[in-house]
C-alpha cells in the first residue's frame, strides 16, 4: 500500500469581529449591483479579489469567494449582541498545496488587508478534516469489519446506528461512521470521487507523490483532449499518457488503480466539549492527539477467529493510515507544484465547455435535420452566424465577455 498524499481538508472557524463601515458599505454597494444582475459579481476591495454573491444565507448578510486557492467568507452585518460575525472555510485543494500554517496566514493577512482586527482568542475552529489517501487496488471493503467502542456513556462513543454504507453493484464504495457536529471517520473510493467530480488536480498531487518516489504514474485523460478550441493547449505531463520510457498505470482501471480515502472529522462539538479545541494554538498542541486517539476508538479490522471483535487485530490500511498520523501534522501540504494545478483547473473547464458546446451543435443540427454527409458544412454555417451575431451588437457582445471573464477571474488566464 503506497501513500499518495496526508493532509488537512477542510479548516471551519468563526471570527469574533464585524465589518469595518467602510467594508460594510462597499459590500451593501457591491451587492446591490449583483441583486440587479442577480448573479454574483467580481469585485475587489484593498487589493483582495473575491465574488460576492447576491444573496446571503444562514444568518449572513454578505457570501464571498476567492476561488479554489483561497477561502470562502461569509459576514453578518454589525450588531452589537452578535460579535461572532465573520465564517471562514477553507477547502480541500488550498490545504492540500499549502497546509494548515498557510492556511491561517492567509485568514489573518486577508481580513488585515481588508481593515478587520480581532485577537487570538477571538477565533472558534468549527471543523477539521484530516485525510490519508491510500492506493490500494485490492482492498476491499467491508462495513462489518469496523470495531468501535462500546462502553456505555463513553462521550466518544459510536454505535452501530451511526453508520453509513453507500455502494453500487453489489460493492462497498463508502463506510460513514458518526455524526457531525460531533466526530466523523469515513473510509471511500476517492478515485470514483475524483472521475464523478472532476477534481481533476487529485490526478497531479497523486502522481507527484508517486514521482517523487520512482514509482509509475496514475494516466487518466480527464480532459478528453480530442477537442481543441483556440491556441493549442500545453502538455499536462500528470494527465496526459507520459513518454513510452515511463510506466504507467491505466487509471481507467479500477481494479488497478483504485485510490481509498480515510478521513477523520472533527466537528464544533467534538473539538470544544471534548478535546478543549477552539483556537489556532490549541489545534496546534492538541490535533495530532485527536486523530491517533480517533484512530484507536474507531477501527478498521482484519476478522479472525476470536468471538470478541475488540481483539481482532487491525487490517493493515488501518495499520498504515494510523502509522501516517505519528508524523507532524501541522505544516502538512502535498509538496506539489501550485501552479500545474492553476492550469489543469483551467483545461477542467475550458475541456467541459467544449463538450457542451459541441453537443449543444449537433442538437441543433438534429433540429435542422442535418444529415451526417452535411454535418461539417453546416457547423461552420453556425460559427459565421455567432460571428454575425456578435458583430450586431458588439456592446452587449463585450459586456458578456466581460462577465465571463470577471465569473472564471480565478480560473482563467489571469488567475492568481
């Protein structure tokens, strides 16, 4: 069994601050512009970037987002019996490049830019996820394999009634035991997720890992290159078939490829009531704790003999993973290079958009009825008629380009 990659996914946490009137009342300006597109709009405020929605929700006034490399923000409007008016999450692909310290730097640098000042105390970590990526293709799971706990008023007790099986075909795809807000671990087929999902850079984390190591590289071409619009795009060595001297894995192989994903959850209650978890420096002393004892309480077994399932020995996944979560885990991050993953979320969509594209043509061409042998010419009586188009009412033409532009700011060409 070969680590792909070990790291934090997901940070939550509630700031004790409110907007700053100047903050409050460039957000009430920009939002009301988006209320008349009634889309979110891109705006940029001291040097920062981000959407605003135009909409809030669950209590909050005003939603932004950086984008995949950044954070999403949600702020409630200033009242004075509700300080705690700032939430801030932090996804999977900003922690998996730059681990957890990056990920509190850039809260406090982001909310310093913008002229919020609040103290160490005044944070509340809501969520931590931490996960280990195995490749593993001839595990197989078996939701009765799991050991838990049974010792009766245990805080840290998971019953059975806590579990969730999903699958297909008569296979076990995810195991979900415990509940949030308190403490979750669930084991599941991230290849799967990553294919369904198109989250396309797990692709390029995974197999710098195995390149680092000498190992063959996992080959799945998610970009289904056969279709090319405008300049042609760069080599992605970590999606596109490597040379014939590197070996290679056909990921599109499940019985060879299959990634499994063991992730620890620790929601709000689990981390205050039981582990006195709330600030930076107390997730920093007490996390690593947390996840090897989550490691002990909930087990995934190799099933003997012994009617006692608390002394079937561990299954060697579960051995692995445990033995992963001795390390530090406070700087933790992939060692990838960010910006390949800049550009294989660039071709992500720029690849989906041609798929709709060119399907949107032939439904057009099926309304016409095209034949086959008059396909190509009536294509190309399409684009002329969009050039037409576009030359008729070419300030609307800009202004759409402009939106298009202004709602893929952090995917395009020019993101940063």
């Amino acid at each position: 069994m070969t680590i792909l990659h070990k790291g934090f996914d997901t940070i939550a946490l509630s700031i004790k601050a409110t907007l700053t009137p100047e903050f409050l009342a460039h957000l009430e300006s920009e939002q009301s512009r988006a209320k008349t597109d009634n889309a979110p709009v891109l705006c940029t405020y001291r040097d920062v970037d981000f959407h605003l929605k135009h909409h809030g929700g669950a209590g909050y006034q005003f939603l932004l987002d950086g984008g995949a490399d950044g954070a999403s923000w949600a702020f409630k409007r200033p009242h004075p019996k509700d300080p705690w008016g700032i939430r801030i999450s932090i996804g999977s692909r900003f922690l998996a490049l730059n681990g957890l310290g990056r990920a509190k730097a850039h809260v406090e640098d982001t909310l310093a830019a913008w002229g919020i000042r609040f103290q160490a105390e005044d944070v509340s970590i809501a969520r931590v996820d931490f996960c280990v990526d195995v490749f593993a293709p001839d595990f197989t799971l078996h939701p009765d394999h799991f050991v838990m706990h049974s010792g009766t008023g245990r805080r840290d007790h998971i019953t059975d009634t806590e579990k969730s099986v999903n699958g297909k075909s008569g296979r076990t795809t995810s195991v979900t035991l415990g509940k949030m807000p308190n403490r979750q671990v669930i084991v599941y087929d991230k290849r799967a997720e990553v294919i369904a999902r198109s989250k396309t850079y797990w692709w390029a984390i995974w197999n710098d890992t195995l390149r680092r190591h000498g190992l063959p590289l996992l080959h799945y071409d998610t970009l289904r290159r056969e279709i090319h619009a405008g300049p042609s795009s760069p080599i992605l060595s970590y999606i596109e078939k490597p040379a014939a001297y590197i070996a290679y894995i056909d990921a599109t192989d499940p019985a060879i490829s299959r990634v499994w994903r063991i992730e620890f959850r620790a929601g709000k209650d689990y981390l205050k009531d039981t582990w006195g978890i709330r600030t930076w420096g107390q997730l920093f002393d007490l996390f690593g704790d947390l996840v090897r004892h989550t490691g002990d309480v909930v087990r995934y077994t190799a099933p003997n003999d012994d009617p006692n399932r608390s002394r079937w020995p561990n299954h060697l996944i579960w051995e692995t993973v445990v033995a992963e979560m001795n390390d530090d885990l406070l700087e933790m991050r992939s060692g990838a290079d960010p910006n390949p993953m800049k550009e294989v979320h660039k071709e992500t969509h720029i690849s989906l958009i041609m798929r709709q594209v060119f399907g949107s043509h032939i439904t057009l061409a099926a309304l016409h009825g095209v034949e086959d042998e008059d396909l190509s010419k009536f294509l190309d009586t399409t684009v002329n008629g969009l050039k037409d188009m576009a030359q008729a009412e070419p300030e609307d033409t800009a202004k759409k380009l402009q939106s298009a532009k202004d709602r893929y700011r952090f995917v395009g060409p020019n993101a940063t």
